[in-house]
C-alpha cells in the first residue's frame, strides 16, 4: 500500500500544481486539530488529496 507523502500546502504550490493543467476540486481548506487538506484532479483525471498537518488548523 502507497504511504503518504507529508509536505507543506502554501498557496503557490497549490497554484503551481493548477498551473500545470490540474484542476483544483477543493481548495486548501482546514480540518480542525488535524492540519489542512486539498484535492485536485491531474490531467490524467486521477483525483488526489494533499495534508498538511498542523493541530492548531480551525474553521474560521
């Protein structure tokens, strides 16, 4: 099984990655005591999600 890959999620990466030809199907978004998420779509159509974790994450 894959094991997941941890990085951080600043906004130019995620512009980076919709530069490329990706679409962005949910923006950098929080998940509350766990970090932030997104997922985008590549150009292939496979659908992947990206975490940062980061406990202090709140829904403002």
């Amino acid at each position: 099984m894959p094991r997941p890959v941890h990085f951080e999620l600043p906004v130019a990466a995620i512009a980076s990655v919709e530069g490329a030809g990706a679409t962005i199907v949910y923006p950098k978004r929080p998940i509350p005591g766990v970090g932030f998420s997104a997922y985008f779509t590549d150009t292939e159509g496979n659908r992947m999600g990206l975490l940062e974790t980061d406990e202090s994450a709140v829904i403002e």
